[in-house]
C-alpha cells in the first residue's frame, strides 16, 4: 500500500527498533510507496512512512531490495557529497563512502551479505542514517 511520507523531523530523528518477521508488510509498503515515488526517489527508510523499524529499501542495477535489520559491516574511499531527502526540503552536505559491505534479511527472512558501490552505497548510507535517527 502506498503510504504517505512523514516530513516531522522530530520523528524522524528517533532512532528505529529492530523489524521482525511480523514486519514483512512493512517492507511491501516501502516498494509500493518507493514505486509511487520513483520520478524524484532511489530509497526510503521505514521511518518516512511512519514506522520505526529497522527496514530500508535500496534501488540498485539489480532491482529494488527490501533490507531488515541492515547493518553495515565495512566502508571504505570516504568523500563529500550533498543529498536530498523526500522527507525534508533542501539538500544538504554529508560524508558518504563508495565501498561498503552489508548484511541484511531479505522478504523471505534470507540473511544475505552483499557489496554496495559507489552511488548505491550512497542510497544505502543515507536510508541506513534514517535508521539511527540522523537527519541530515
């Protein structure tokens, strides 16, 4: 179901709860709400609908991947660069990485670990910010 972004920034600078299985309609929600957004928006966080769970979704070459409980386990090449969010107005100025490795739950409840680059590793960072309540 596409839902409606949440813009309170208050909100959006708590930190998310780890997602459970129970979840999983969470994760649906993020790629009907990401597809309705598609024109101005690479990936949400599960807090910009309004859920403070620990789901993102990243659109890389491959498709548009629903991760729970993402962690991230290395980066590496650190620069600057400046985002947008659909979430607030503006941009604004942050460090990202261009290499970076993750692990992650799948909608199946798969655990999988997976390599991110350059501006897919950008799209991750900044959903996985939103899951520590960083608003940038």
């Amino acid at each position: 179901m596409i839902k409606e972004i949440v813009r309170d920034v208050f909100f959006l600078a708590q930190p998310s709860e780890p997602a459970t299985k129970k979840d999983i309609q969470v994760g649906v929600d993020l790629q009907d709400t990401l597809r309705a957004n598609s024109d101005r928006c690479v990936g949400m966080a599960a807090n910009m609908i309004g859920v403070r769970k620990n789901i993102i979704i990243v659109t890389t070459k491959a498709g548009d991947i629903v991760m729970f409980n993402p962690v991230l386990l290395s980066k590496s090449g650190e620069y600057q660069t400046e985002e947008g969010c659909l979430s607030l107005d503006g941009v604004r100025p942050t460090t990202r990485y261009k290499h970076i490795e993750v692990e992650y739950f799948d909608l199946k409840w798969r655990k999988h670990r997976q390599k991110l680059h350059d501006f897919e590793a950008q799209i991750f960072l900044h959903e996985y910010d939103h899951l520590q309540g960083i608003v940038i």
